[in-house]
C-alpha cells in the first residue's frame, strides 16, 4: 500500500499537468512564453507547476495571495522529494 501511494504522489502531479495541458494548450502559450519552462516545471517541481498555473488562472500574474500559492506547492515539491527518507531514517534506528 505504501508503493502505491509513494507512485501516486510522484506521478500524479505530472499527469494532473498532462490531463491540463491536453485540455487547454493555448492556456500554456499564454502562461509560458518557450517551451522549456513547463518542461521543466513538470520534471523537477510538479506542484509548484500546478500551483503557478492555479494562481496565473486567479489573476492572469502572480500578486500578494498568489505567492502563497506557489509557496505551497515549493513545501510539496520538497516533500515529495525528501518524505522517503526520513521514513527510512526512522526504519533503520528501529533495527
């Protein structure tokens, strides 16, 4: 159960940003002038991307709230990323 729900939090985001782009691609082209960013918007840091993308859609730019916004999906990314091993960590005093 635990492997599910680590591949879930990987690839979710990613195919939350997939699902959105095959929806609405022109709303891409307004948001991102080349297209490297999104790229790497999803790869490294998918949450962040949909974050940015939630606010964009809020305001059409990132003002005050929106920040916040972004600075959630930061803390998610970085969850994401480092939530594996402090569980391990936690296995490996237990032995």
């Amino acid at each position: 159960m635990c492997c599910v729900i680590a591949v879930l939090i990987f690839f979710g985001p990613r195919l939350a940003i997939l699902i959105w782009w095959l929806l609405n691609p022109f709303f891409y082209s307004r948001v991102f002038d080349t297209w490297i960013w999104p790229v790497l918007f999803a790869i490294f840091a998918p949450w962040t991307m949909i974050f940015f993308l939630i606010s964009w859609l809020l305001g059409e730019g990132i003002t005050g709230f929106e920040w916040l916004l972004i600075a959630i999906g930061i803390i998610l990314d970085i969850s994401s990323y480092t939530g594996g091993g402090f569980s391990s960590r936690r296995r490996r005093k237990r032995d």
